[in-house]
C-alpha cells in the first residue's frame, strides 16, 4: 500500500491538521515518560519549516465523548514545549477562531479530541468541522491508527492527505524486522487484561513459535489451570476463553510459557514486604506481583533459542519497585543478545516502551514502537484503519 508523506504536500501558508498520539504516562502532573512525544517532533519541524501552521489534534485517556477536566491536554502543553523548544498554544475550546488566528512559525495544540462524543463514533460531520480548521491533513500517529475514529481515519478522506514522518518511519521499521521475520519467533504478551488482547493472543499462537504470558494476564491462565493465585489481579470469568487458548496452541505447535515462579505480596504497594515462590504456592491471602528469578532464568534461555522477539506488556508490576525486577531483567537479557547481535527485538506499548527506558534495555533493542495495540494489530496482519484511510 502507498501513500503520500509530507514531501509530497506543498505546504507553504496551509494550515496543516496534525494527528498526533501524545497519551503518555502523566503522575502527579508530571509525563513519566516522554517517548511519543520526542518521536512527533520531526513532523511538526518538518511542516514548519515548509511554511506550514501545525495544528495537533490528540487525545488523552478514555473521557468516554464527556468533558473530564482531569484529562484535558493543557497538562501536557510544558512537555511538548520542552520537545519542540518553543512556545505551543492551547485551544481548550473555539477551536476555530485559534485555527484562524495561528501566526507562522506558531504552533496549536486542540483540546482533547475526545471529549466530543464524536470522535469515537468516527462520526463524517464531526470529521469535515475539524477538516474545516485547515488545508492539509497528516497522520502521524501510528499508535492510534488500528482506531477508526473521527481524526484517525474520516479526517484522512475530508482533506489532502498524507503520512506524518513517525507514521512512515513505524511503518517501514516494523515491515524491515518482522516482514517476514527470522525464526523462531517469540512474543512476550503482558499488561493487566486478557479480555482486550484474547483475539491478539488467539491470532499470535498461529504466527509465533512461543508465547510467553506475564502481568495480570498470566494470572488468568493460572486461574484457568487450577493454579491457586491468592488475592492477584485475575478475570477469572475469562478462565474458560484461556483454557481454550492454552488448548488451540498445542495444535499450531506453539509453545506458551507461564511464570514458573512468583514474587508475592500482601498489597499492592512500593516497597511491600515480599516472597519468591514456587507458581502453586500462593498463599490465600497474598497476591502475585511478579515473576520469579527461575521463569526469568527459563525465558533467557527461551530468547536464547529465537531469532526475532516481539514484546508488549510487562511481566509484573514494574511500576512499584521491587517488583520491577522481573520486567527489567528479562528485558536486560533480551538487550543483551540483540547487542551481541543473536536476537533482533521489537517492542511497543506504553507500559513496555516505559518499563524498556527505565530499565536500560530500551537503547540496545532492534526498534522500539511507539505503539502497542496497533503494533499488536500490525503483528496479526490486520488492516490499520488509519492507515487504510491514507491510501
Ligand atoms: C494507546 O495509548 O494505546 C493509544 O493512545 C490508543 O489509546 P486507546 O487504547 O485508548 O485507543
Ligand atoms: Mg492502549
């Protein structure tokens, strides 16, 4: 599939609609982690340097089409200044007469394009309103293109349109490791919900050699083997749609791996008294909240055997310390070979992409997307809608 990038456009004296993905990790006010945000800047230079007015469009959470003050976008107005080294004006409503009003060399920033109900519905009048603010429309953010939303995918039929420099660049990096990528292949699936990834994971066991399930997900295939997992995070109603899982991956002949060990405590907390033990040892009253030093040690000699690693979600909750450990280790390792040039290694997702930084895994990896469910969605083979739109 082909299609247009800024090169293409003739940019001089337009307003130029930029989709963006800025929904990043924000604690107490602060972005934790500012990966999305650094890879937009060569578009919004580019346009500007063209002579073009960028406006962003972005949303920030799931508002759910209402407005929540606590996910407006000003909040992340500072760190995108910081990135772009210059002022960035915010438009938390009129959004027309702030289009009108942009001077060159200034650069918009729309309010939280979720607060309009809608946006989600991709909804064609909603789509030619925005249209409206501008010449020229570019889609630059690759981690929401397997949406099919107002600013994903109808802007990208109302206008001129082209593929932003982080869309084409995800894009090309992505088919260039795993094209057709060298086997065996293994993926490591995590995060909290099995429910939002079970199709992901069903399609996976037919393109990879092995699984490996960690975080909360993991929790579930437990559940779903018998094992007893205390107070953990689980769905045990989603036991039976694992069990089928773990059943249909024995026929496509790939191998899934479940955490061996546990880190566990009594709550869910920074510093929590904590032990390692065996995966079936879970005391009733504690719960799991990472994986041991033994199923990292098994893993290490998993990635050890493959060719390609995939990677989304963490193992445990590596946002508490000590139950990082898991999540940075395995990651360590997986940085490892890809140094020694053993193991090429693609990871996406916000999470991930966080966990990989902190840990120090992140600079030796193959490619690091800035995207997790459509990086997933890419992996099946699926069609992204927002990037259909632009063909
Ligand atoms: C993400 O963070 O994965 C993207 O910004 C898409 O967000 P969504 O999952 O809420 O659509
Ligand atoms: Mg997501």
């Amino acid at each position: 599939m082909s299609w247009k990038t800024l090169d293409d456009m003739d940019m001089a004296g337009k307003t130029v609609l930029i989709r963006v993905d800025i929904n990043v990790p924000v604690k107490d006010g602060v972005v934790t982690d500012t990966t999305r945000i650094d890879r937009i800047v060569p578009t919004v230079k580019d346009v500007l340097a063209a002579g073009g007015k960028p406006v962003l469009m972005a949303h920030f959470g799931r508002p759910k089409g209402q407005v929540v003050p606590e996910l407006s976008l000003g909040q992340i107005v500072p760190a995108l200044e910081a990135a772009f080294g210059q002022p960035v004006k915010f438009a938390a409503e009129n959004f027309e007469a702030a289009a009108a009003n942009l001077k060159d060399g200034e650069i918009l920033l729309l309010e939280n394009v979720r607060f309009f109900p809608e946006e989600t519905k991709n909804d064609p009048e909603f789509a030619a309103k925005l249209a409206k603010l501008g010449d020229i429309y570019v889609n630059d953010a690759f981690s929401c293109a397997h949406r099919a939303h107002a600013t994903t995918e109808a802007m990208a039929r109302a206008l001129p349109a082209a593929a932003g420099r982080l869309m084409a660049a995800e894009l090309s990096a992505l088919e260039a490791a795993l094209g057709t990528p060298e086997r065996p292949v293994v993926a490591v699936v995590g995060g909290a919900k099995v429910s939002t990834k079970l199709e992901l994971l069903s399609n996976l066991i037919e393109k990879v050699d092995h699984l490996v399930i960690g975080g909360g997900m993991a929790n579930t295939f437990l559940v779903a083997k018998g094992v007893e997992i205390g107070t953990s995070l689980a769905e045990r109603d989603m036991a039976d749609t694992a069990r089928a899982i773990l059943e249909k991956s024995e026929t496509t002949g790939c191998t899934i791996h479940l955490p061996i060990d546990i880190v566990v405590a009594g709550e869910f907390a920074t510093g929590a008294a904590n032990e390692t033990l065996p995966v079936d040892q879970c005391p009733a009253d504690k719960m799991i909240l990472d994986a041991g030093p033994a199923t990292v040690e098994a893993l290490k000699g998993v990635f050890a055997a493959c060719k390609t690693l995939i990677w989304n979600g963490p193992l445990g909750a590596f946002e508490i310390e000590p139950f990082h450990k898991g999540t940075f280790d395995a990651a360590l390792a997986a940085a490892a070979l890809t140094a020694e040039g053993k193991l090429k290694t693609v990871a996406g997702g916000g999470d991930t992409v966080s966990a990989l930084n902190k840990s120090g895994a992140a600079e030796n990896f193959t490619y690091i997307s800035t995207a997790g469910g459509a990086f997933l969605e890419w992996m099946e083979g699926k069609e992204l809608p927002g990037v259909a739109a632009l063909g």
